[in-house]
C-alpha cells in the first residue's frame, strides 16, 4: 500500500480524538473537570505559583494553589496539570519538590508523551 501524506495526518488526527475522550467532564455543567487529585483549573493554579517561595510548608501551598494532580510515591515531588492532555498544541505543568516538608524548587515543565516530569 502507498504511504501518502494524508496517512501521517488522519493518524495524528485519530490519536487526537481519541486523547480527547480522556478528559473529564462535569455532566451537568459541561465544565472540564481537573485531572488527578487536583482541585484547581490549571489558570488558577498558574495565577497562584506566581507567589511560590521557597521554604513554604507543604499546607501553605496547598492553601495557595490546592492539592496536586499527582504526587511521587514518598509525596516529596508534587505535580499540577492542565485539564487538556497536550496532544497538538504544546503544553506544561508544574512541579514541584520538596525537602524535609519545605518548597525546595518549583518550575514549568514541557509536557512529552511517555516522559516522566
């Protein structure tokens, strides 16, 4: 069978759709519900870790930008994602880490299918 360049495309296209079906969504509001155990729209949580500093305590953050999506098996490492899986348009998240119970560094991070944050 020939390969044309409208294969690469329909298969970019169905990977797509079918990442989409993945997100969550409130059935009486029609909202996109936040991944994980996050509590907070990514916007939010964006807005929010503008005011992070190193040193805070784990419930200062939480105060501030709510429970992460996912946290690493010893809690140490927190992570806060977008509600939309970053298929075509590039997207990130936030991690965090701590240390003794204390923020010890925060930043942006690219998100890539299969790669770890």
């Amino acid at each position: 069978m020939k390969n044309t360049p409208l294969r690469p495309l329909a298969l970019l296209l169905a990977c797509s759709l079918s990442a989409l079906a993945c997100v969550n969504v409130d059935p009486e509001t029609n909202e996109i519900i936040p991944r994980g155990n996050q509590v907070l729209k990514f916007e939010e949580v964006e807005r929010g870790a503008k005011q992070l500093k190193v040193g805070m305590s784990k419930r200062e953050v939480v105060t501030l930008i709510g429970s992460p999506a996912e946290k690493g098996t010893r809690g140490d490492v927190w992570i806060y994602l977008p509600e939309r899986p970053a298929v075509i348009v590039p997207g990130r998240a936030l991690r965090l880490e701590f240390k003794n119970g204390r923020l010890d560094s925060h930043g942006y991070h690219a998100i890539v299918l299969g790669a770890r944050l």
